[in-house]
C-alpha cells in the first residue's frame, strides 16, 4: 500500500474517483441519516481539496483503495475527514494507515492534536456509527464535545431524517 498527498496536478479521472469513492462508503455509513439520497462531495469539492494539498489518498496495487482529507484548524490542531475505504479491500487496514499519514502529516507540519468529527443520531444507535466510534476510541480518540449538526450546519439541517449531533473527537499527537 501506497499512501500519498494528491499532487495540484492530479488529473480528473482520479478526482473523480475519490469522490465517487466518498460518496459510496458515506452512503452505506449514513444510511438512514439523510433524506434520500445525500451526496457527501462532488468532484468539483474534491478538485479544490487536491489543489490545495488537503487529500491523501492510499493506492493497493495501483489502484486507489481509500482516501482522506487533512486540514489545519489551528496552530496546533490538524484534523482529519472525508475519511472512506474501498469497501472490497476491507480487513487490509487502509483506513488505520490513512488516518496514520493524516496524523504523520500534521505532527510533521507541527500540530500537537488531532480532531475529527463524526455525524451520530441523537435518539437511535445507528450500527455503522457505532461501529466507528468504537474504532475512533481503539485508535486512541476521545470525544471531547458534542456539537449540534443543525447549528453548525443550517443549510443540511433541513436534509437530514433523523435529528443529528456531531461528536466532536480529539487526540495527543505527543
């Protein structure tokens, strides 16, 4: 496996793949949570996340297995999201690895914590939720707040089917 920062020069083809690929697992992973169908990205979103150095993607023989967006929130915090695994390459640890670089990546640029937030019902245990949050802890994440998604996100409220929160989670890179 292959994990690198998606070069400006990234062609469409491959921005268009992350996108779909992002698309496919959020809408496995939400199922239930939006009305219809809810696209997470498109490629347009993407293309400027590339061109800006903000997506890493990981390659299993050539092909793209996974991919995850890294960002700086502030002098001392990265934070990673947009976080999908190719779903037929499950059990080969792409996503462990991706959210590896992303810590790698923003310990070497001088971050001390890493942040991710992660979309949960507030009154039903959704199974894919759950399962991630478990994973988050095992990773050495802990959720530090909630934060409601209507407030922080007016425009997608209206979207959702269920009532949502955003658990906010955080980690020492030290």
């Amino acid at each position: 496996m292959e994990i690198e920062l998606l070069p400006p020069s990234t062609g469409v083809a491959v921005v268009e793949r992350v996108a779909g690929l992002v698309n496919q697992v959020y809408a496995e992973s939400e199922k239930g949570l939006w009305r219809g169908s809810a696209d997470r990205t498109s490629s347009e979103e993407v293309g400027g996340f590339v061109r800006n150095g903000e997506i890493a993607a990981a390659f299993v023989d050539g092909d793209l297995g996974g991919a995850v967006r890294i960002r700086r929130l502030d002098d001392v915090t990265g934070e990673f999201g947009m976080l999908a695994a190719d779903p037929a390459r499950r059990g080969l640890g792409v996503g462990r690895e991706l959210v590896r670089f992303a810590e790698a990546t923003s310990r070497d640029a001088g971050c001390r914590a890493m942040q991710l937030e992660l979309l949960m019902p507030r009154d039903w245990t959704h199974p894919a939720k759950q399962f991630l949050a478990e994973w988050y802890g095992r990773l050495g994440y802990r959720v530090t707040h909630r934060a409601d998604f209507g407030e922080d996100y007016p425009h997608l409220a209206p979207l959702l089917a269920t009532p949502c929160d955003f658990l906010v989670w955080r980690k020492d890179l030290g």
